[in-house]
C-alpha cells in the first residue's frame, strides 16, 4: 500500500489499513522502546497506544501529515514512551530527552532474549539459564532441578530453545538487530 493508500483506507474507517501499519513499522518502533530500557510488553503498549492516536486524529479530520507515515508515527512513539518514563520517574525530563539514542544490537538482542526468556516462564527459564549462563552440565541441572536424568535435562532444554526461538522470531527479524 501506497502512503496515500493508507490514508485514503484510513478517511474510510478501514482498519485494514490500520493492520498493515501495526505490521510493517512494529519493528522498528519497538526497537526504539527497547533501546531506551523498555521491555517488550511496554514496547507493545507504547506502539498500540501511538496507533490509537493516529487513528483518533485521523478519523476526526485532524491529521495532517508533512512527512511520511513512519516518521510521524515515531514522533508519536518517542513521545508516548518518554510520558511513560517520566511517570515511572526512572529519568529526569532532561535525561529522557538525552536517553533516546543508538545502542549496539547485541545489546538489543540481549535484552530481546532476557524478556522472552520470562515470558517463556520457569521451567524453560531456569533450564536455558543454568545451561547457557552458568554453563551446567545436564546431570548437574537434573540434579538442581529433580529430573531423572541428564536425558530428560537435555529433552527439554531443546523444547524450551524451540519455543524461545520462535518468541522472538514472531515479533522481531535479523534487520531489527543489524540495520
């Protein structure tokens, strides 16, 4: 769809076009949330409530866009995510203002990887943990974590690698990491 395109659907009260917009630019604006010591779940709600807010301006008539749909819709983000910070006080305005840089992606992604892993939720958490961080054997976690044996240890740890894997392959491609 074609900027105009989008606009046009959107006059229309189409909320397909409000679909293609959530899917096309959910990268990178998470990313932005996520750089600036954000999880995931505020990412989400950040970008949903920056997509509420575009939708309500245009519907009303009260939309004028003079850049393109993706700049205007990072203004929004920046701006809903810094309210946010500035009401869990974590940064002073100014260091808010400040806060909204590059980081480097294997930071990104490490923290991508910490925010599944608790969505994932315990047992996956503690067997990838003891396994990839504290470098445990697989009779070592079985022992810590009362399984039968490192063949059970080793079933379920690829299961919880699986279902890590796909997490954060639904919400988030290589380019989000290397641009």
């Amino acid at each position: 769809m074609t900027e105009q395109q989008i606009l046009d659907h959107i006059s229309r009260g189409d909320e397909t076009a409000l679909d293609y917009l959530y899917k096309k630019y959910y990268p990178m604006m998470t990313k932005m949330v996520l750089k600036n010591n954000g999880t995931v779940e505020e990412a989400n709600d950040v970008y949903q409530d920056a997509l509420i807010v575009f939708w309500q301006k245009a519907i009303s008539g009260n939309l004028k866009i003079t850049s393109k749909i993706s700049t205007y819709l990072y203004s929004i983000c920046k701006n809903c995510w810094l309210k946010e910070l500035s009401r869990k006080k974590r940064l002073s305005y100014a260091e808010q203002e400040e806060s909204i840089v590059q980081s480097d992606p294997e930071d990104i992604m490490s923290k991508v990887v910490q925010d599944a892993m608790e969505v994932l939720g315990d047992p996956c958490k503690s067997v990838l943990t003891y396994y990839y961080f504290n470098e445990m054997s697989m009779s070592e976690i079985a022992d810590r974590m009362n399984y039968s044996n490192a063949d059970t240890v080793k079933a379920k740890k690829y299961k919880c690698k699986k279902r890590l894997d796909i997490l954060i392959k639904k919400n988030y491609t290589q380019e989000d990491f290397f641009n």
